[in-house]
C-alpha cells in the first residue's frame, strides 16, 4: 500500500502528517479494527478541525509581535448587536485606510463575543506593521465609542498560535449560552464563530504518496529535517493509531533555525 503524506507549508515551519495502514508499515501488515465514532468523539473532532483551521491561517498570516486586541463598549453598556456589526465596520474600514496611507496591508481575525453579565466585546488579531498599529487602533475605536476600552497585547508563536486558536473557536460556555438566549435567534449565529479579513492566506495542504521503504526509513530513524536550515520540534512528534479510522499516524514539525518559533 502507498503511504500518504500531507504537507502544510509556512513562513517559518512546515507540518508532516502521515497515514499508513497497520501498526510499523510492514509488508502484508493490516491495519486495525475501524471502531465506530461515538458522538462525543465526533464533536471533539470537529473542534480539533476548526482549532486546526484557525491555527494555520494565524500561521500563515501573523508573525510573533503582531497584537491579539480587546475593544470594548463602557462598562454597563448593552448596545443592539446591529450597533456593534456598524461600530466594528466603520472601525475597519477607517483602520484599511490608515494602513494603506502608510503602503501596508490591514489583515485580520476577529470575534464578536458576549461577556458573562451580557456585554458585547471584540477580540481582534491584526498584523502589526512597525508602530503603526497600537495608535490607530486606539484613537479610531475612540472616536466611536469615546473613552471606551482598548487593550491590545503583542502574540507569540509557544505551541504554534495552539491555545490563541482554541480561544478564537471556543465554544460558549453554559453561563454564556444562557445570556445568548436573550438575542434573536438570527443574531446568536455573530457571537459564536470567527470571521476575518478577505486578504488572508489560506493554506492548502501538499499531498503526496511515498512508498513502503520511505515510511520505513522515517519509522526506523525518526523524523529528518529537510535541509540543513531546519530542525526537527520533537515536542510537535505525535505517533498512534486513529481508533476510528484504524490507520497509524505520524505527525510532526520541523523549522526553520532562527526563524521564531
């Protein structure tokens, strides 16, 4: 049997993962009893999917330094969510021009979220280009929402963006889920996804199938980098059986010496 090999390919890092039928590769060796997916396993698969998405898009669109943001509404404020979808798009179109007066690019992930005592807030990863992005990010939001909240922190890439891209797909929580209830039905569906900016890289996987001896020498040896400018992330290593596929795994990273991660 061909052994598949997908590769996802960024900046700084690539990410390997194999699928091979039984448990070492070998010759004539069958893969394991396919197991039937219980629905708890396919709803923790689907959010690892969606972490997953999340993941490669911050990946391949955000660098270390560029600013995870809060913008806020005054404390007590409930204004409609029609209200806040206008604010928010007024703020971005007037942040796109200020980016583009000084030649750069606005690129961004967003999600309009609802607090524990009801309030609407708005986290939103942007790109940060020299000091250009703290400023305008204040004062704009600013003038819409006068003295309102902004809190803005610089990202870094520990775990590959993994617990910024579980924040950005969490599911509410049942205190949440509670004050969603007081929204029309049709409004509930902007508080609990993501959405972000047209222009974002959305990187597709390389897929190719290496034969027996290839995956051989991979299991035997261990993961190699590709060239002599990467290095292999042993804590990105993660090696089993899919229970519900019945297919042995192999997942890794390697990147690039000096690049950040």
């Amino acid at each position: 049997m061909a052994y598949e090999r997908i590769t996802y390919t960024f900046p700084t890092a690539t990410e390997y993962e194999f699928h091979w039928e039984g448990r070492y590769g070998a010759k004539g060796e069958k893969r394991a009893p396919r197991q039937k997916a219980t629905p708890e396993q396919i709803k923790k698969q689907n959010q690892h999917m969606r972490e997953k998405k999340v993941r490669h898009l911050i990946m391949a669109n955000f660098s270390p330094g560029d600013l995870w943001c809060t913008l806020k509404y005054h404390r007590g404020s409930r204004p409609p969510l029609e209200k806040v979808l206008k604010d928010f798009k007024r703020f971005r179109e007037n942040l796109r021009r200020a980016y583009r007066k000084e030649g750069a690019e606005l690129k961004y992930i967003y999600r309009i979220e609802i607090g524990k005592r009801g309030g609407i807030h708005i986290h939103f990863l942007v790109n940060r280009v020299d000091e250009l992005a703290e400023k305008p990010i204040t004062t704009l939001w600013e003038r819409i929402q006068d003295g309102a909240g902004v809190y803005y922190t610089p990202i870094h890439e520990d775990g590959d963006y993994q617990e910024l891209a579980e924040y950005i797909t969490k599911k509410p929580s049942e205190e949440i889920a509670g004050q969603l209830e007081l929204f029309p039905e049709e409004d509930r569906e902007h508080l609990i996804r993501y959405s972000g900016s047209r222009n974002l890289i959305r990187p597709e996987p390389e897929r190719k199938y290496c034969g027996r001896l290839t995956m051989k020498k991979i299991l035997t040896q261990g993961p190699q980098p590709s060239s002599p400018e990467y290095f292999i992330d042993k804590s990105t290593i993660r090696q089993g059986i899919n229970r519900v596929t019945g297919y042995s795994y192999l997942y890794y990273t390697e990147r690039r010496k000096g690049g950040g991660g």
